[in-house]
C-alpha cells in the first residue's frame, strides 16, 4: 500500500511550526517528520543494544533465502527512529510520557531505505490533573517510494491543559 503523508484528511489540516500543547490540538490535526536514512551502522548498532542478533538482521545469505532482497531493520529499530524523528520535528510537542504504542510492521525496512512519518491526532481526554491530557496519535511511517512500513497508535501525555478545562474534567 502507498501513501501520499502530505494530503490532510480532515480540516484541521498541517500544523506549522511551533510547539504545542495539550489544548492547542484539535482531531484531525496532523504533522510529518523529516526523514533518516537506515544505514548498515543503524541495524548493528541497535543490534548491539539490543541483544538482538537474529540473522535475518546480520546475515544477508539468510535474509535472501527467506524472501528478502538482503538485510532488514529490526521492526523496533523503525519506531525508535521515528520516535526520534518526532522529538526533532519543527513541530514540537510538550510531551510528558509516552504512555502505549499499538504497532504493526507491514513491509520490511532495508538498509538505504529513508523513512518518515505522519503523526493524526485522532483523539484526546483530560485527566484528573489540570495541567495535562492524553493524546491519542496515528502514525504512518513510509519509505522513500510512499509504501506504509509500519503503522499503529501511540498515546502521548502531554502537558498545556488549560485551567478552565480541568474544571470540567
């Protein structure tokens, strides 16, 4: 499946620029990352981190003799880049904790492949505490030719809860 990440889906449209919180978010609000490139270096050195030296990540006879063109990403390496793509992003959000991700990999990330995403706000709630909420994010992470890689949904507390939401929480 392809995705054109640019086209908004709703009326709320891009957001530009500028840091955000809680209440200056509205569904159907959206933002897209810049990209990375995944290298050779990104998937041994997650490796390393990780423990995770399954072959298909290290050995490009095995990854070939399973179907793929060589080496793929660890799924996991592809959501941690995009979480740092997001934190880098022009549009920055007063994040407090990421509190859940729902996450599918859909298609393999090579080395070479340069990924991106963008974040939806799908939903939002207050919580007891009057100066944060939760932010409920789709995210469609793309390579370089639109095919969606990865997707899911993360929750994200946030701070910026004005007061005079808290009193109707």
């Amino acid at each position: 499946m392809t995705v054109d990440v640019t086209t908004s889906l709703s009326p709320a449209g891009a957001l530009p620029p500028g840091l955000y919180g809680y209440d200056d978010l509205s569904e159907g609000a959206f933002f897209l990352t810049s990209g990375v490139t995944v290298t050779e270096a990104h998937i041994v050195g997650y490796a390393g981190i990780s423990g995770d030296l399954f072959d298909v990540h290290m050995d490009d006879t095995f990854a070939r003799e399973q179907g793929f063109p060589g080496r793929i990403a660890h799924g996991l390496l592809g959501l941690a880049l995009i979480d740092g793509l997001k934190t880098r992003c022009p549009v920055r959000l007063q994040g407090i904790a990421t509190l859940s991700w729902n996450w599918s990999f859909k298609a393999p990330i090579l080395i070479g492949d340069r990924i991106a995403a963008r974040f939806d706000v799908h939903a939002k709630r207050p919580t007891r505490r009057a100066d944060r909420g939760i932010v409920t994010f789709n995210v469609s992470v793309v390579n370089q030719n639109g095919e969606v890689v990865q997707e899911g949904q993360t929750l994200l507390m946030m701070g910026g809860r004005k007061a005079s939401d808290a009193a109707s929480a």
